[in-house]
C-alpha cells in the first residue's frame, strides 16, 4: 500500500535582488509504501532537503504534486496545511528544535496540546512511549540539563506521540557522537519494525544502511535507487559507498 507519492515534482527559487532562478528539483518521481524505511542521499545542493521540506510542507513545489495517503497536499491552503502537518507528520531534526523553556515531558506533549488531546489522554500515550525509548528517568528534566543522544530520544518521542502516517527526518545524526548515533540508528530500526514509516535525509553511508531502501539525488533528479532486500548492515554500507563513488564519477554501474 503506497503511503506517499511523488509526481513530476519541481521547484523553482528565484533570486530577490535578481532574475536569476535556481532549478533545486527538476522532475522527481517516487513512491513509498506504507511502512517502508527509506534514506535520501546526495552531495550538498542536490536538492535532497528540499526535497525534504516540500514533503514536509514547509515550501511549496513549483509543479507537480505530492500525495499523501490519498490527499494532494501541494494543493492545500496553510491553515490546512497546518493541521494536516500536526495530525499526520512526526518531526526529527540535527538540531534536536527543543524548547529550553519547556522541560521533557511538555515537550514530548507540545504535539497534543496543540490538538487540545485531554491531559488523560496525553498520560496515556506518553507512558509506553517514554518507557521505549528509555527516557523515564529525565522526562521531567530539562533539554539543557541532559545529553545530545538523550535530546534525540526526547524529540524522536515527540515525533511519534501523534502516531504520524509518515516520520521524517533530516540529518538525525549530524549532531550525535558516534555512541548515541548507533543508539538513535537502532532505534529508528525498531520503531520501523512497529510498522511506522520513515523517511530520512542523511550524509552518512553508515545512517543510510540502516534503510531498507536508499534514494540518491544528484542535480534535482533521482538518479539511483538501491534496495536492501536480504543484504545485512555492512553489505548495505559498502553498496551504498560503491553507489556514492559511481555517482562521484559519473558513472553507470555500481558492478
């Protein structure tokens, strides 16, 4: 069953101070089954974030569309736009985008409390998920009082509260010691393995073998696409690697 649709997407920036225009995407086509474990990668300016927000519905696309399950939110309105991200979007950024002033807990909650969820209601769903992600013991402490890898776990429990149709998230390692980014890897595997799909940008061959499947994006166009199947992490990594370098030098085949 496919969760998301990609269709002749393109974007367009034009410059304010000219009339120079900058083609970020070109002409993308792709689709994600529902409970699919997807990366995005490519060099800098790829148009891979882009890609990223649009999905997102931070930007808006030049043309095309993009269909999730079932609905064409290129073509909503922003107050539209604005519910549907909170009702079926989960959120995980580098930079964890915690609230200083608001410890753990009401972070994780921030989500539902935007939804008007009762304050039972929230307890309920809070509960298993602090206990899955082992982070119990610091919920009701603050963002600046504990570690990079924990500030992860608690943004990636904020992601998830609402149950989103689709997890994205753009580079959830690059902030992380190579300790909590393993930890934040397997747990992005088990979440996935509950069934939630996730799509995430990524540098990082090591993250991206995590996937079950890995797009490449070079110069606004998906230009390679790999699939995991029975490889293991290790066989995954050197795939993509061999991937990165044929792409690096302009070839065809990664044999």
């Amino acid at each position: 069953m496919k969760i998301l649709e990609i269709n002749n997407l393109r974007k367009i920036y034009k410059t304010k101070l000219s009339s120079t225009t900058v083609e970020a995407l070109k002409d993308i086509n792709f689709s994600v089954e529902k409970g699919e474990f997807i990366a995005i990668m490519g060099e800098s300016g790829s148009g891979k974030s882009t890609l990223l927000n649009l999905i997102a519905t931070i930007d808006n696309p030049t043309s095309g569309k993009i269909i999730l399950d079932g609905k064409n939110i290129s073509l909503s309105s922003e107050s539209e736009m604005a519910v549907f991200r909170r009702e079926n979007l989960g959120f995980v950024y580098q930079e964890f985008n915690l609230l200083n002033s608001l410890n753990n807990k009401d972070n994780i909650l921030l989500p539902l409390v935007l939804a008007n969820e009762r304050v039972k209601t929230m307890e309920e769903k809070l509960k298993p998920i602090a206990k899955a992600l082992n982070i119990e013991n610091i919920i009701n402490k603050y963002p600046y009082e504990i570690s990079g890898g924990q500030k992860q776990r608690v943004a990636v429990a904020r992601a998830i509260i609402t149950k989103p149709k689709l997890l994205l998230a753009d580079e959830p390692t690059g902030a992380l010691d190579s300790n909590s980014s393993m930890e934040l890897l397997n747990l992005f595997e088990e979440i996935n393995k509950t069934g939630q799909t996730i799509l995430m940008v990524t540098h990082s061959a090591m993250a991206a073998s995590r996937a079950s499947r890995v797009l490449f994006i070079k110069d606004g166009v998906i230009y390679y696409d790999i699939y995991k199947g029975s490889l293991n992490n290790e066989e995954m990594y050197n795939k993509i690697v061999k991937t990165q370098m044929m792409l690096l030098s302009g070839g065809e085949s990664i044999e």
